[in-house]
C-alpha cells in the first residue's frame, strides 16, 4: 500500500485505543493508513477494521524493543489496584497468535485473593504455599530462603497473586507436610506382612550438639527392600544408657511398632551395648521376640571396618607420613617432577599412574596413594642419593610395612565397596566377605614381622567382638540365600574354626530350626490356627502365657511323613550363580512354595547388616548436619529430616515405575 507526498498525518490523541501510541494515522483521501513506528510496515487505519491487528503486529514486530506494553493488556484509563505487567519478550512461533488475553487483577494489602491466570486457571495460594515447603523439603534448602529479597523479587513478578511466607509460615508448612507424610509411613509399617529391623545412627553438628537417627528397615508386600527415617532427635551426652533406651523404646511405642520389633544395629562400640540389652530386655519380657532375641543384637558390618581401617592407619601413621611427604617433596616443582621421572626410567618403573596425595577426610585414598608409591617404591632410594634435599625415602623395611598395609587396606577397600555396592543390600550379602576378613586376619596373624603381626592382632581383636554378636545372623542370611543354604558355612567353618567346625555348623543349624519352628507357631498356617498377632500380644496376657502350649500342639501335630518348608528347601539343590540374580524376586516367586519359611526370609533378609552408603563407607568423619539445620528447634529439624527421607523414596519410586514419570511437586490442599 503505497502513500502518496499528499498524505496527511492525522492527530490521533482523540483515538481511545492505546495502540495508537505505536503508529501514526496516515489519511490519503478517504483512505486511512496505520504505519508501524518501529518497522514502518503499513496496516489498514480504517475505523471499520479494529485495531486487533494492529496490537498483533506489534507482538510479532522484530523491530519494536521490550518496553513496557502494559498499555496493551489493559483497556481504558489504569485504576488503582491494577497491576502493569513488563518486560516481556516474545518467540518467533508465536507470530501465529491472534489476540493477547487481557489481564486484570486486584488484591489488598496483606490479603491477596484468588483470581484468574491470563490462561483460565484457578490460582491456589494453600496449593503454592504447600508446593513451596515441599521443594525446600525435598533439595534441603534453608527455610529462610522465603526472606531473601532476590527470591520474593522473583516470586512475585512471576506470580503477584501469591502470598510469599514468612519464615514462621513456611516453618509452619513444612511441619504440615511432615504430619501428613507421616500418617502414610505409619499406615504403611501399620500393614506390613513382615517384621521391622531398626538402625541407629549418631549424627554431629558444630558445637556439641548430637542427634540420634533411628531407621526403619523391612521387606513390604513386594518384596521390596525399603528404609524409612523414623526419628531423628536431639540428644543429651548426660543422657545414661537407661535414658536413651527409654528414648528408643517411647519412639518404637509412638510408632506402634514395638511388638513388630526383629532386630537393632549400632555401630560397634561398648556404649551401646547396655543400650541394646535393656531393649531386649523390655521386648523379651513382653514376648515380642523370636528366639528369646538370639539374633537381635547386630552391629553395622561397614563400621567395624572403618574402625578396623582407623587401627591401620593410626598404627602407620609414621611409615605413611614418609610416603606422603616423599610424594609431596616430588610433586613440589617441576624440576623434582622430572628427576624423579629420570630416576624411575633408570630403575625400569613402568607405571602409568601419577602419585598423587590423599585426601585426609576419605581413608580410600590413602590406599590409592600408597598403593602408587609402591610402584615406585625403588625410585625413591635413588632420588635420595643424587638428590640432597630429599630425605624422608622409608627404608627397605619400611617399603615391606607399607607392602603389608597396603595389602590391608585393600581388602577393606574392596568390602566395603561390596556393602555400599546396592542401595538397599540384603542380610545375604555380608557373610563371604565378612568371612574373608576372618581368613584374611587369621593369616595376617602368623606373620613373622613384628609390626604387621602386632597389628594383625590388635584388628584380630576388634574383629572378633563383632564376629560374637554376629556371625549368627549372617550365616542364617546366607543359608537363606538359595545359591549356598548350607554349603556355604560347610565351606568356610572348617577353615575358620578347623576341628572345631562341625559343632560351630550344629550351632547355626540348631539356630535356623528354631526361628523356623518360632515362625511356623504364629503363622496362619499352624495347626493351632493361631495368627502371628497373638505373639505381639494382641491376644491378650492369657494367651502370651500359652506361648509354650501352641508351641507343644505345633510340634505334636507334625507328621513324622510330611517335611516341613524348611527341609524341602534345604534339600532341594543349588540355585546357579548368576550375577543378576535377585534374592528377594526368588523368595517372591517361591513363597506359595515355601509359605512359613518365606516369612522368616522376609524377617532375616531385611535386616540392616551395615548401615553406611556409599557417600559415607569411606569417610572418615561421623555424619554432620549443615549449619543452618542445626540451629533450627528439634521438632522442625525432626520434620525436616524425615520428610525428606520419604519424599526421596517416593520420588525414586515414581521414576523407578516410569522414566517418564516425576513426582509431582504440587501438593493439594485438604
């Protein structure tokens, strides 16, 4: 559409439509024309055509510069309480829009009300504020993020309508959501068909403060492995033994899990050992127990290793110096680089790993680093001769210790990373490696060095107090386990415990026997009839003091012709090995078959035989929170910590069950 000189600019301020502010009214004739500002495109002015397109010209025009077009999404003259919307920028693939939807909102001081998005969609403030606690939930950021300036900048250019919290409010929130997650893992361990394993963890925070954090540990309905975090409070180093199991015991009671109780696992040290014994002893008075308890004290299998590391390390510590600073002369320059390059061709090292220090707060790189220097270990002498500043190269003696220790630390290295190895392993798992480590001591034991056979027996010692409290839960695991059953104690008993073995075997097998008779008892299945709730003390008193009668009609209902679960599976051969093989999809498939024996894998297998994950197996230090965590008050830490916990489950659970699929953050209102 061409203009010609005689056109005439009309004065547009009489025009109603603030569209008009980006175009100028040409007028040839009765011919109206509206010429774009920005990019001087012409559009029909005419009164007949609107102005519709010319406001979508304006969104689509590459010319026009992202100033405030708020005068676009209102009509009329701006009244107070409305709100200007800026600094937008428009995509090429929107050119095909027809229209901008108009917006108009209102709210008071202090009391926003629910309006309209642009798109038709409800907004929901209790929906946004509950999301909100969620996110800070779920990735642990610090409640007081909601008071940062950059954040409610943010917050409410994207949402004006949102009523930011407070500190206090999101605080608030956040123990809401813990309340209502804890109501599912409660009807959840409230419904479970098995028993329940507890783990205690003992966690630091700057100053003196220490937290205990009490997990649940079982076997769901699936046959999935799963850990729930139940409690996670502050404590008392004042607190006595009696104290702290009384904290226990009210936490196993608010949980109505007492009577579900399998098992508790500590770390391995003497403190705890009154702790356990006054559990079991509440538990054992109540009947709760299988076995009178026999297999209810465990110790974490992960940390009798790194207490078995910190042993090595602290008794080489002056060999390891020597090593470190060897390593730390040659890494200091350049010109120490290439010596000692030279000095390592001329002995014939041929290694293509850098020496490289450790890191003092992870004991497997110590292993790394001196496991490397090994492979130099005949460079370093003659560095020493042709270099004079060098003098801290250990003595053939000392190359031979660090030999031996390195040969420690390598086994630890490598069972751990098999503890660590799955996210949730069973009670199976540990038994080889565990009895690796027994060998392994034994034979360290009889070396002729003094150094490394005085080490040998102070590990030999620490090893042997874990191995009294466990070694019969991890050989009943491993015989459930269908690829070794009873094989695999016959094959390392005898070379553990030599003429001695076959007693050591009739002890587990006498074990075994009597946790299958105690859950054939109180199974559905018993003759008697009697339901496994009569042993947790539903029944009543009366029927608790019956306990040895039901156990009698059991034992004299048995048919001398009939075997019992526990033989068949003992009997029938061996599972193969297989290295995808999945135990507890095998007890799954195979409980029809193995009914009563199927509930006593589902108690066994669950039990937490280690309680480090990989993040933690090779740390040297005890878990610690965050600083701003920990100077939060005890019930919002409380519910910070757990909600977290199980919120991450539910989110694995989803992306496990679909890769397309991701926990939903929105959280709604009830």
């Amino acid at each position: 559409m061409e203009i010609a000189e005689e056109a005439v600019i009309v004065n547009s301020s009489r025009l109603k439509s603030v569209v008009w502010n980006d175009f100028d009214r040409v007028k040839k004739g009765d011919t109206f024309v509206a010429i774009c500002r920005h990019c001087k495109r012409k559009l029909s002015g005419s009164s007949t055509s609107g102005t519709s397109h010319l406001r979508n010209h304006l969104i689509r025009c590459r010319r026009r510069s992202n100033h405030d077009i708020s005068q676009l999404l209102t009509r009329g003259k701006k009244k107070e309480g409305t709100l200007a919307i800026s600094n937008f920028s428009f995509d090429q693939e929107q050119r095909k829009a027809e229209a901008v939807s108009i917006v108009r909102t209102k709210f008071e001081q202090g009391h926003p009300r629910d309006g309209l998005l642009n798109n038709g969609i409800n907004f929901d403030n209790r929906r946004s504020r509950l999301d909100l606690a969620r996110m800070i939930i779920l990735h642990g950021y610090p409640l007081s993020m909601v008071e940062h300036i950059g954040f409610r900048i943010f917050v409410r250019n994207l949402q004006p309508l949102f009523d930011i919290a407070t500190f206090d409010g999101v605080e608030a929130d956040c123990r809401e959501i813990y309340l209502m997650e804890r109501q599912k893992v409660y009807e959840e361990l409230d419904k479970l068909p098995g028993k329940i394993s507890l783990s205690a963890d003992t966690w630091t925070a700057n100053g003196d403060a220490e937290y205990l954090c009490l997990t649940a540990h079982y076997i769901d309905d699936s046959w999935q492995l799963k850990k729930k975090i139940l409690n996670f409070l502050t404590t008392d180093p004042s607190q006595t033994e009696d104290m702290l199991s009384e904290v226990i015991m009210t936490s196993l009671r608010n949980w109505d899990i007492d009577r579900k109780l399998f098992s508790v696992t500590f770390d391995n040290y003497s403190t705890y050992d009154k702790i356990v014994s006054r559990i079991r002893e509440q538990l054992c008075q109540h009947r709760f127990l299988y076995c009178d308890g026999q297999l209810f004290d465990t110790r974490c299998a992960a940390n009798v290793v790194k207490l078995m590391v910190q042993d090595t390390l602290e008794t080489a510590s002056p060999i390891i110096h020597k090593v470190r600073e060897s390593i730390r002369y040659v890494r200091s320059s350049q010109a120490n680089q290439e010596k000692f390059t030279e000095m390592a061709q001329i002995v014939g090292v041929d290694c293509q790993n850098c020496l490289n220090l450790d890191n003092s707060f992870y004991w497997n790189t110590t292993y790394i680093m001196i496991d490397t220097a090994l492979e130099y270990k005949d460079a370093f002498p003659l560095l020493q001769e042709h270099d004079s500043g060098y003098g801290m190269c250990p003595s053939a003696t000392e190359w031979d210790r660090i030999s031996a220790i390195a040969s420690f630390l390598k086994l630890f290295v490598e069972v751990s990373s098999v503890f660590a190895g799955s996210k949730y392993p069973t009670a199976n798992t540990y038994f080889p490696e565990i009895c690796d480590i027994h060998l392994q001591l034994i034979e360290w034991c009889q070396n002729s060095d003094d150094f490394v056979n005085s080490l040998a027996l102070k590990l030999k010692s620490r090893f042997d107090e874990y191995w009294k409290k466990c070694s019969l839960a991890l050989a009943i695991a491993a015989i459930l386990d269908p690829r070794y059953k009873m094989k695999l104690v016959e094959y390392y008993y005898p070379q553990i415990y030599g003429d001695s073995a076959p007693d050591c075997i009739n002890i587990v097998s006498d074990c075994m026997k009597a946790l299958y008779n105690g859950h054939a008892i109180y199974s559905p299945l018993a003759p008697n009839g009697q339901a496994e709730a009569s042993q947790v003390g539903g029944a009543g008193a009366n029927n608790d003091r019956l306990t040895g009668y039901d156990k009698f009609i059991y034992e004299t209902s048995q048919s001398n012709n009939i075997k019992s679960d526990l033989d068949k599976y003992l009997e029938e051969p061996l599972f193969p090995r297989k290295a995808d093989f999945s135990i507890l999809n095998w007890w799954k498939v195979h409980t029809p078959r193995y009914p009563i024996l199927s509930m006593m894998a589902r108690n066994i297998l669950g039990m937490p035989m280690s309680k480090a994950s990989l993040e933690f197996v090779f740390n040297t230090g005890n878990k610690a929170l965050e600083q701003y965590r920990s100077s939060l008050r005890s019930d919002t830490l409380q519910a910070l910590m757990c909600a977290q916990d199980w919120m991450r489950d539910e989110f694995e659970d989803s992306r496990a069950s679909s890769s397309t699929v991701t926990l939903a953050l929105c959280y709604d209102a009830k």
